[in-house]
C-alpha cells in the first residue's frame, strides 16, 4: 500500500510540474533620443508562441522590472512593433487607457508566433508612415519641452535574445515629391548656368 501510495504521490508531484506555467522573462532597457525625430529600435525574439507584453515608463516614471526607479519627465511616445523578419508593421500605440500621466505612456500586449520582432520608440507625432518599417517615420517628432529619456519594458514567457540598437535619428528618404523638386533644381541651375555661358556681352 505504501509504495502505491508513493507511486501516486510521485505521479502528483509530476503533473504539478508539468502544469506549472513557465516564469515569465522581463527585459528592460533605458535610454535617451539623441534628437525629437530619433527612434529607439528594441530588437527580441520568441522561441515559441506566448502572449508579450510592452510597457513604457518614459513620461510618468515609475519602478520597471528591473526594479530601477524611472524618473517622470521623458517625451510622450510612441511605440510600434514590427516583424523584424518582413519589416511588416503589427501594432502602434500612443497612449494607454487610464488617467493621469501614465496614460501618456504606450502599452501593448500581443499573442506573438516564434520569431524576431522588432519595438521602436518614437516622440509624439513621428509615427511609422505605413504597413512596413522599409517606409520610414514621419520624422516629425516632438518633445514638448521635456527630456528625451526612455524607459521599456518587455515581458513573456518565451522571450530570448534581446538587443538594443543605437539610437538613431532617422535619415531622412526624400518622398518622390522631394525627388521631383529636386531634379527640378538642379534643372533649372544646369538651364542658368548654360544660358550664362552662352550670353556675350559687349562693353
């Protein structure tokens, strides 16, 4: 009897186990924007799918995982993530549900496949301009007067290999409307600068 006993008690420990859910991995990263229209890329990855979760702590402050103390003050972003595989853009947020100044800090939380993912934060009106991060941000970013100094936070169970990128200013791409007012330019210097040449004057 005591070893059938045993046997179950074994068998109960085992399935206690097996239904723990795994402990949740919390990532956070700081930084400060080098300029208005600079964006922070956060590179991670999944090894299998698991709901994550992305919280900024930029604008109101608070304590983030790492148990750092963020101070208030940073610029109300932005926080958009893309597939960092295809560039595809998943989900953009700008404010959270609440009141207060921690509504002014973005929160997101996704049921992700395995893969490489991509988060970006950006100042306040420097959105992703379309469906892929191959298309850029608006570059016009504002701070309003406060630092440029942010904070994030990535949660989930299957998080791993987490890399942060440099700050960057974006370059800015000229829109094919910029192109064609240049390519004007440039015409209209080259069509000046031959009809100067060809001009003869007399004294």
């Amino acid at each position: 009897m005591s070893r059938i006993k045993a046997r179950f008690a074994a068998l109960l420990a085992t399935a206690a186990f097996a239904a723990t859910p795994a402990a949740a991995v919390d990532l956070s990263f700081v930084g400060t924007l080098p300029a208005e229209n600079g964006v922070a890329f956060i590179d991670f990855s999944l090894n299998a799918a698991g709901s994550v979760t992305l919280a900024s702590y930029g604008y109101a402050g608070g304590t983030n995982a790492a148990g750092q103390t963020i101070a208030a003050g940073g610029f109300d972003s932005i926080l958009t993530l893309f597939d960092k595989t295809t560039g595809a853009r998943i989900a953009q947020n700008d404010d959270r549900n609440g009141w207060g100044a921690i509504a002014y800090d973005p929160l997101l939380t996704l049921n992700l496949a395995a893969g490489s993912y991509t988060a970006a934060l950006s100042s306040f009106t420097n959105f992703s301009m379309g469906p892929n991060l191959a298309y850029g941000f608006t570059d016009f970013g504002l701070f309003f007067g406060r630092s440029g100094n942010w904070a994030l936070d990535i949660s989930g169970d299957t998080l791993v290999a987490p890399a942060i990128r440099a700050n960057t200013a974006p370059v800015a791409v000229p829109e094919p409307a910029a192109w064609a007012l240049m390519i004007a330019g440039f015409g209209l210097a080259g069509y000046a600068f031959r009809r100067r040449r060809g001009t003869v004057r007399f004294a």
